[in-house]
C-alpha cells in the first residue's frame, strides 16, 4: 500500500484544486468549463480510490460510472444516473464539434444544479477515502 499512497494523496489534493476551480468558474460565470471541471474533479478522486482499492495504478479512462465499479464502490441509482449526465460533461467540454452546443446548455440555472450535484458526489467520496 505504501508504494501508492503518493498516488493517492496525488488524486486526492488534485480533486480539490479542480473542484475549487469548478465554483470559482462558476462565480465568474464561465458555466461549461464550471462542468467540465466538476467531472474532472470527481475523475480524479474516482481514480485515487481505484488506486487504493485495487493496489494498481489508475486507468486511462473518464466514465465516472465505470470507475466507480473499478473501485468497487456501491452506487445508488441517482448516483448513476447523475455520474452518467456528469461524465458527459468531459467530452462536450472538450471536442470542438460539441463546444458550442454544451456552451449554450449551461446556462446559470443547469450550471448550478450540477455543480450542487458534483458537490455532493464529491463529498461522498472524501468520505470513502475514510472508510479501510
């Protein structure tokens, strides 16, 4: 275990620097990249607990759903669903041909919803960090 908690420690501390640039995109009302880093955030604490779960290092993928499985978390089915619309979130805020439409979805109201939603997810898995 020890020769990965630098990895973990890693994910942890680079979770909350992206998910305190979330609410400050926020307040400054830059909404579609406020997502994009809500589901970066959650990426990355997924990624520290699959690390500490599986004793291997995290994989190259971005569906938060899936990683949740990898690190052998048990999930509700509105945390499923709401992982699912989240993990869209990374691909709309990054491929050019889906910018735009993402752009105009998140305004104020959308934008707050999910960066409540990411707020509880992301507390919850603090949480799991606890827990072994």
């Amino acid at each position: 275990m020890q020769e990965f908690q630098a990895q973990i420690d890693f994910w942890k501390k680079s979770a909350q620097r992206s998910f305190d640039a979330a609410r400050v995109l926020f307040e400054n009302k830059h909404y579609d990249h406020c997502l994009f880093f809500c589901h970066l955030s959650l990426e990355k604490l997924f990624k520290g607990l699959v690390v500490r779960n599986t004793k291997k290092p995290a994989p190259y993928i971005h569906d938060l759903a899936h990683l949740a499985n990898l690190a052998k978390l048990k999930l509700e089915k509105e945390q499923i669903k709401n992982l699912r619309i989240i993990t869209t979130f990374n691909i709309s805020g990054r491929y050019q041909e889906d910018k735009y439409a993402f752009y105009k979805k998140c305004d104020k109201e959308y934008s707050k919803n999910y960066l409540e939603i990411s707020k509880k997810l992301f507390l919850w898995l603090k949480k799991e960090y606890q827990k072994k």
